[in-house]
C-alpha cells in the first residue's frame, strides 16, 4: 500500500502513481499549499495523499457510488 511520487525531468511535472486504489482514478485535486492530493475512484474510497512521501495519509471509504468529481 503506498505510491510513487516521481518529477518529469522533462516537462517539471510530477508523475503520481496511485497504488492503493482498487479501480480506476477518476478524479485528482490538489490542495493549496501543494502538500497534499485527493483522489476519488470507482473502488468507493477517497484517498488522501502526501506529495512529499507518497504515501496515503487517509483513506476514506463506505461511498455509495464511484467517485467522479
């Protein structure tokens, strides 16, 4: 359980692979401060991650429907 957080050095972006989640990734935000990443998808959770580590620091589940948005 965990992710990789890895930066293009080709276009500066950075490159996130969800490892946790169980189906597809529909939908990903950042927050603010550029510390975190929320991504929702059709496994029924939300997970919460830290760009610096990768890892997920809270996964929410029990949604009644895939997340797209």
């Amino acid at each position: 359980m965990g992710g990789v957080l890895q930066k293009n050095k080709k276009s500066k972006f950075l490159e996130h692979t969800c490892q946790s989640h169980e189906r597809s990734v529909n939908c990903c935000a950042i927050d603010k401060s550029g510390e975190l990443i929320l991504t929702g998808s059709d496994d029924l959770k939300a997970i919460i991650w830290s760009v610096s580590t990768g890892e997920p620091k809270r996964i929410l589940e029990g949604h009644k429907a895939g997340l797209a948005n």
